[in-house]
C-alpha cells in the first residue's frame, strides 16, 4: 500500500487580509506563456459572441492595457451597472483581488482599465475583527463604491492557510443554493 502522508495543519493565529466582498459575476483574464488572451467566467471561457453581462466585450476593447497583467490568470469582479446589486453605478468595472500584487501597497501598478477589491484590514487572525470589519460596511457603507449603503460582505485571507472565505452581512447562515427560491 502507497504510504499517505497526513498534511500539514495550518496555524490560525496567522496574518489574514479582510477585502471587500463586491456582489457582481466572477471574471478572470488568463495570458497564456505564448500570449495568448482568454477571458473567462467563474466556470468557462467566454467571447463577446458566448458574453457574460458583456465582460468578455469589454475585455476584447481593453486587451491591450489587460495585457500589461503578464502571464498568468487574473481573477477578479465584473460588477456595477446591471449586475446584481448594481452599486449604484452607471458602468461595469473590473477590480481584482489578488491585493497583495494589485492593491495601493501591492508590487506592481495595474492597468488604469482596472480596479481592486478594497482592503478592509490586515491583521493576525482574530475573529472580533472580522465582526469590526463587517461593521464598518454595515455602518459606512460599500468601500468599492463609496455612498452605496448595501454591500454584501467581506471575503478573508488566511496567509497560512491559503485560503479564502466569505461572510455577508445579510443571510450568512443560509446556503446560496437556499437564497434563489
């Protein structure tokens, strides 16, 4: 029998990075190691032709900038205007999360077509604040789009773990699949 190492158990008492959770449709830019430019969505490829709300046709007219984000996929939020909670706005953005690359203290500056999630706090794990960071928007509002009074949530790094979870400020408890009926 092939031997099963146990993996290792990541430490919680490690840095986490509390952003913004924006309600639009997952997005992703992806440069292939010969150039290539894919545009998807959380679950397939797109084109202007097979579009998720217009995305795709949106990252056709900004290829030239989006390939300023180097090889690699780039995965973000297409939201604003006509996309689920709509923000308020009157135009679609694109804001990545990945704001250890991208954001104002990130390595690299991105391409002026592209926004990023905004960082709530970083701090060693502690739960009081993710509950301080989820009620700040509760109090003050959407950080992405600032005056927009319903923001969904936050999304949390854990550094060691590398991993990712949500929390939103309304019905966090009830699974999506439950929300749509």
């Amino acid at each position: 029998m092939e031997f099963v190492e146990f993996s290792k158990i990541a430490r919680l008492s490690r840095e986490i990075v509390i952003t913004e959770k924006i309600d639009g449709t997952n997005a992703q830019i992806c440069i292939t190691p010969n150039g290539e430019f894919l545009v998807g969505s959380r679950t397939r490829w797109i084109t202007p032709d097979d579009d998720n709300f217009g995305f795709a046709r949106w990252a056709y007219e900004h290829k030239d900038e989006l390939m300023q984000l180097g090889e690699g996929s780039h995965f973000g939020e297409w939201w604003g205007q006509g996309i689920q909670r709509k923000y308020d706005l009157e135009e679609k953005r694109f804001s990545l999360f990945n704001v250890a690359r991208w954001g104002d203290d990130g390595k690299e500056v991105r391409p002026a077509c592209c926004h990023v999630v905004p960082v709530l706090m970083r701090s060693n794990f502690d739960s009081d604040y993710i509950d301080i960071a989820m009620e700040m928007l509760r109090v003050e509002g959407s950080r992405a789009s600032p005056g927009f009074m319903k923001p969904e949530g936050i999304i949390i790094w854990h550094e060691d773990a590398r991993q990712l979870f949500k929390k939103t400020l309304e019905r966090d408890e009830v699974p999506k699949a439950l929300l749509k009926g």
